[in-house]
C-alpha cells in the first residue's frame, strides 16, 4: 500500500541521516504522513530508481537532520 503524503512545512528542505547501519542519505523532503509522524524524502542520488519518496524520518528526527539549521 502506498503512503499518502500530503504538504509539509518542510517541502524542498534537504536532509542528510545516518541510518543505524551507519549508512548515510540524502535528499529533500517531499511531503509528510497524514498523521503528520513521519517526513518522506526523495533522495538525491542520481543512480536512485524515481519513486515519489525513498525513505522517510520521524518528526522528531527531522530537526537533526535538516541541513543548514
């Protein structure tokens, strides 16, 4: 089943998160859950298959892992 996103105040904002495999990604946040949880982010890798969003961080993350704040 595919996420509904809806608008966020956050669209276009890049991110950058280390995962717990210690893997890092990045991208921009394209929108957020409807239960406004969690953040979905296109990344900005170019051998990235397109998809709407590629992976998505938790609201209280998100602070930490924009960048330029």
């Amino acid at each position: 089943m595919a996420a509904q996103i809806k608008p966020s105040e956050f669209d276009g904002q890049s991110v950058i998160y280390v995962d717990k495999l210690k893997l890092q990604h990045s991208g921009v946040v394209v929108g957020q859950s409807q239960d406004e949880k969690w953040f979905f982010v296109q990344s900005d890798r170019e051998d990235t298959e397109l998809l709407q969003w590629h992976f998505k961080v938790a609201r209280d993350v998100l602070p930490g892992v924009l960048v330029g704040r």
